[in-house]
C-alpha cells in the first residue's frame, strides 16, 4: 500500500505502525510518531493500523545547542 512518510510517497507491505517502521528501518530507533497528525505514543504502535494514503510523520530527536 502507498503511504506518505515525512511528505514522500512510500510503498509498504505491513499494517501496524510497528511492523511498517521496522519495514522502513527504524526497528530500535528512539523516535516519535504522527499519524495524519496525530501524536502515536511508542506503547500504542503495536495496535496501530495503517491505512492506504495515509500520512505518518517520524521525527528524531536533536542534540546540541
């Protein structure tokens, strides 16, 4: 299924925000997530589907000052 991520059209095979971040190569990574603009805490990402056109945001955070 075709989804934005960040703004760029992606096609992924899972449909659980977890599985689809490991497909795209976030597996361990300390992240956030935004799905069609709402905030998805990392407890919730196992029972997150994800539907065709939607837009998933993942954001790392910064260090440094």
């Amino acid at each position: 299924m075709r989804i934005l991520v960040n703004d760029e059209q992606r096609e992924v095979t899972n449909t659980t925000l977890a599985t689809i971040l490991n497909e795209l190569g976030y597996g361990g990574a300390r992240i956030a997530t935004a799905l069609n603009g709402t905030f998805i805490p990392a407890s919730q990402r196992d029972t997150v589907t994800i539907t065709e056109g939607a837009s998933l945001e993942v954001l790392a955070p910064m260090q440094g000052g």
